[in-house]
C-alpha cells in the first residue's frame, strides 16, 4: 500500500513535505506487519466460515434423522447460528475492502486503524456472538436427547450421542472446557496482536503531522 508512495515522494522532494528516512522506514514496516496481520484475518474468515458451511450441512442432517423434537430445534438453531457467523465475518471483512488505495497516506492510515479496532472488538465480544449462542445451543441438543427405544431409534449416529445423565453432564463439561479455551485465546490474541500494531498507525499518523 505504501512502498510505491513512498518512492513517488521521494522523487519529488521539492513539491511535498521532506520525510526523513526513519519515519519512511517505519512506514514501510508497518505495511509488512498490516499486511501480515490482514492475511492472517483472512485465513481466520476462510477456516471459520468453511466450518460453518459443514456445520450447516451435518446440523441439517441431524435435524432430519434424530427424532427427539427439543434437540431437531437444537439443530435448527445450530443452521442459524453458523448463517449468523457468516454473516458477522463477512460484514467485518468488508470494512478493509473500503479502504481507498487512491486516498492519502492519512486517509488510508486512518481507515486501516478503524478496521484494526473493529477487528480487535470482533475478538473482544466474541463471548456474545461466536460463543454464547452455539454453547446454548449445545445444552438443549443435549439435555433433548431423550430415550431411543420409545422412538424405535437405533441408527450408528445413536453411538455418538449422549444417552444417559452421566454421559450428558460429561459432554457438557467437556464442552464449556473447550468454549472456555477458545475465549481465553481469542481475548488474548484481541490484546496482543491488534494494540501494537494500532500504536504504530498512531504513531505515522503522529509523525505526518509533525
């Protein structure tokens, strides 16, 4: 994004502000760290929303074998929510994609920082809107399962499921463990990963002014 103005200013000092070496410098790092940063954004969209799409399709097949009512609402529920993950990692994709190449090196400093803070927010309320809803979702499939003999049931998915209490208390633990993780990863990649590199655009912009 930047490494081609720069040169363009470079090679007409005498119309444009000077930039000492340091902060050109320092302006091209920051464009490998962006663009690092923005790659790995979407290889994160890729991997989710293909797992969303295979959500999608084994959730509509549960819905369609498994009889028991609560969980075939479970199931539906589940379809929903992965549209609605899409939907969210989509949206937020979108915002980088209204970046203006044309736009001036402020411009475009100042709209990368507001699609690093979003993204840093995406991760902070990840809680709300990628975790909450599938693990409540994941309760009332499971405490729906009910007795497979009373519906004349006995496919081989029945070996996957939890039939008794002791195996449903067990999966749900299991499964708040694996939600608990995911949170602690995602809070800390939202504090390690998108600060630094907003601290820098701050810092460009800081020096442009100057």
């Amino acid at each position: 994004m930047l490494e081609e103005q720069l040169k363009e200013i470079w090679k007409d000092t005498s119309t444009k502000a000077q930039i000492n070496f340091d902060l050109a410098r320092l302006m091209i790092d920051l464009q490998h760290k962006t663009d690092r940063i923005e790659g790995n954004i979407r290889a994160r969209d890729r991997r989710e929303i293909i797992a969303s799409l295979i959500g999608i399709v084994i959730f509509s097949y549960f819905a369609y074998e498994i009889p028991f009512p609560i969980t075939k609402v479970a199931c539906l529920l589940a379809v929903l929510i992965f549209i609605f993950i899409i939907y969210k990692l989509r949206r937020a994709r979108k915002e980088l994609v209204a970046v203006n190449m044309a736009s001036s090196f402020r411009e475009q400093l100042q709209e990368q920082k507001i699609f690093f803070k979003n993204q840093q927010q995406l991760l902070q309320s990840v809680l709300w809107w990628y975790l909450l809803p599938p693990f409540v979702m994941n309760i009332i499939f499971i405490v729906g399962i009910g007795d497979p003999a009373a519906y004349d049931w006995s496919p081989a998915l029945l070996d996957l499921l939890p039939i008794t209490p002791r195996e449903k208390v067990g999966t749900l633990v299991s499964v708040a463990v694996f939600y608990g993780f995911v949170y602690w990863l995602n809070r800390r990649s939202a504090k390690s990963v998108y600060p630094p590199v907003i601290q820098e655009l701050e810092r460009v912009q800081a020096q442009l002014d100057d």
